[in-house]
C-alpha cells in the first residue's frame, strides 16, 4: 500500500494507472472517480477463462454463479431495478475488464483532509505478487480484508466496478464481491508464518483509529 497525504494529484501516474457502502451507490457509476478510481486495466477476459486460470483457487470457483447470486441481491437492497425488470443471469461467455490498480480517496479521521492511497490487486507487480489489504465499510460494520481480484462488469446499460475480496472475518478459502466505492482505504497487515495476517495499527494515526473503531463495534474494552 503505498498512501499519499494530503490533497489528490491528478490521475497520471508513473505506470498510467488511470480510472461507501451500498447505500451510496449511484447508477451513474462514472461518478465515483471522487472517491475510487480502477487502473491498469487487462485485456477483456470471460468468467470461463478466469475461472479456468484460477482452477486451483477456491476463491474462484462458481466466480459467474456467485457474481449472478451477489447482483441479484445487492441491486433490488440497493434500490436499483434489475435490467428490464428480471433477475441479472451472467452466461459463462460474458467478458469482463480486469484492474490492477486503485486509487482510494478518503478523509483522514486525524485531519479531516483528503488523502490518498494507492491499492494494487497484481499477481506479478516487478515479478512478484501484490494483492493490498482494505477497509471495507458494509452496512452493519467496518472490516478488513484483501483484495483477489479487480473488475468492471457490465450489467445491462451500466459498468460495474467490483472487487473480489477475502474478508478476514471469513474462512480462509471464503470470498466475497464488494462494491469497489465500499472501499474505504487501504490497511498495513503482514502475512504470519501461519494462516494468519498480523494488523499493523501503529504505521499511522489513521490505521490506529479505523482499528480502534473495529474494536469499539466489536464490543471489545479499549484501553489507551
């Protein structure tokens, strides 16, 4: 994760990666550039050839069926109608554009400024993996999980920005889609000689207070 304080720059950056929760979500989606922006896109690529390239992750299996499943739930929750009035039924051949980058405005809780991180979702970033962790703002709390996979999907007239994650509240192999305006900012956690990702709150101020919030909706006793 690399973050930028301060005020945003503009979109140009070295490698030309360019482009809240569900309530604040507009079918105008170009709107959300303010806020979130996709980068580094790939070459369109259908649900048989991502699910055929990640085989052997189980994040990935049934990724159309669960994408069909996810849709057909959030929009009518969200108060979007369905195209044409009928449930959304992704066919296997349908291409989606990948992004390996993401560019996450957010206001700080220390200065109440904009700043700005720099996500990316990459498999060989300078020849090795990256794949950032999250804030994620859903309805009922704030989470933190790590991105697997970033797209646009187009769902009748409209493009939809949306992120494979796997939330740490989760099982290991368990993923799940998220708006990517859901995206609060970008969060330092280190991979443990186990299964388990260590929370580094003290990088800085902003870390320390979403962790801190974690625990205050978790109920936990916070001793400072």
């Amino acid at each position: 994760m690399f973050t930028s304080q301060g005020q945003a720059n503009n979109d140009n950056d070295k490698d030309k990666d360019a482009q809240r929760p569900a309530s604040d979500f507009l079918p105008n989606l170009n709107d959300g550039s303010l806020h979130v922006k996709l980068g580094s896109s790939q070459a369109p690529q259908t649900f048989d050839l991502i699910e055929d390239t990640h085989r052997n992750d189980d994040a990935f299996t049934n990724f159309h069926v669960r994408l069909n499943l996810f849709l057909n739930n959030f929009l009518p929750a969200s108060n979007i109608p369905l195209p044409h009035g009928k449930r959304i039924h992704l066919k296997s051949d349908v291409a989606v554009t990948a992004h390996q980058f993401l560019r996450v405005n957010f206001e700080s809780l220390v200065d109440w400024r904009q700043h700005t991180d720099y996500l990316r979702c990459n498999p060989c970033f300078y020849n090795a993996p990256r794949f950032d962790c999250i804030f994620i703002q859903t309805n009922a709390k704030v989470i933190v999980g790590r991105l697997l996979f970033l797209f646009e999907c187009p769902v009748g007239e409209d493009l939809f920005p949306l992120a494979l994650v796997h939330p740490f509240d989760a099982p290991t192999a368990q993923a799940e889609f998220f708006l990517v305006r859901s995206i609060i900012c970008g969060a330092l956690l280190v991979h443990d000689a186990g299964l388990d990702y260590l929370v580094i709150d003290t990088v800085d101020t902003d870390m320390f207070l979403w962790v801190k919030e974690m625990h205050l909706q978790a109920g936990h006793v916070i001793r400072i």
